[in-house]
C-alpha cells in the first residue's frame, strides 16, 4: 500500500486506530510505536489516524502522547466521542495542530452515554442536527483552530429516505452550519 500510495501522490492515509487499540491496555507502547511506523514510512505527507472514542472518554490522550506530533494527526469522531460522554472541543483544542480532521455522525439522545458499538448503537444514527452532537459550536471553533477537513459519515438502516437522500440532507446541514 504504502509504495502504491507514493506513486498516486495520496497526501493523507487514514488508519483506524481501533486496530491499533488493545482494550486490555489501550494505548500500550508497541502499539503507538506501529503507528509512528507507518507515519514514517510517508514522508513529507501526514498519515491521519482514525480513532474512534468508544470505550473510553480519555483515550486520546495515550496517543496523543505516545505518537509524533509531526507525523500523527488525529481524525475527532464527533458522533461517538460525544456519545461516549467526552467533549470534542477541549481535546480539540488541548493540540490543534493534530486534529486537522472533524468526522461528523449524529445519534439520537441517549441517556446514560453509550460507550460500545454494536447493532443497537446503528439503529441510533440521526441525520446531522437531529441528535444529541452540538455541531454548531463545535464548527464555530474549528474555524478558529483551523480544521482543515470536514467528514460525513451517516450509517444505515436509513429511515424513510434511500442513502442519497439522507447524505443530501447531512450535506446541507453542514454547509448551512460552515457558511455562517
């Protein structure tokens, strides 16, 4: 992969942190040293780590700190980083430089939060802004800090509207929210 990617000029690699997580010891060493690896073996492009905070609200912390800044850059999964009970604007803004991605999923309003995944949680997908996520605020200071990338991610089962149609109705959503 990575020698495929030099030859199409990919500028970003995104990898799910999920597999590099042991749920015993999450963040362990060894594992953060594999992401640093891989970073490595890209140079003068950024290798973007996806990491999704469904188990723990902390968790960015362990690879924030075990992974190079230069080199590590996060993805911030609103939907569940929200979901899990942890605020994606303070570990946003606690190292900007490393959240140049926000991942935008909405979930209906759920109480306690739900830290798991499972086909329980999937059925909970909202469209953008029918959920619990405060997008609004959330954008207002993405701006500030430079975000320089916007995902859309929307599961299925879709209710009442083909996947078309539900992505027409995030994208409009989050056009409204970046415009003003």
């Amino acid at each position: 992969m990575i020698n495929r990617a030099h030859s199409l000029v990919i500028h970003r690699v995104i990898q799910n942190c999920d597999l590099c997580m042991n749920q015993k010891n999450p963040g362990s060493g060894p594992m953060m040293a594999d992401v640093d690896r891989t970073a490595a073996q890209f140079p003068r492009r950024q290798c973007v780590v996806q990491y999704r905070n469904i188990d723990l609200p902390g968790r960015y912390s362990i690879p924030m700190k075990e992974t190079d800044p230069d080199l590590v850059k996060f993805e911030a999964d609103l939907g569940w980083m929200v979901t899990g009970g942890a605020d994606p604007l303070a570990i946003s803004k606690s190292a900007p430089k490393r959240f140049p991605l926000l991942h935008f999923k909405d979930f209906a309003v759920l109480n306690p939060p739900v830290n798991t995944l499972g086909t329980d949680r999937q059925q909970q997908v909202v469209d953008l802004g029918q959920g619990l996520v405060p997008f609004k605020p959330i954008v207002a200071e993405a701006k500030k800090i430079g975000i320089e990338y916007y995902i859309v991610d929307h599961d299925p089962p879709f209710k009442n509207q083909t996947a078309l149609e539900a992505a027409k109705i995030d994208f409009d959503y989050l056009s409204g929210i970046l415009a003003s």
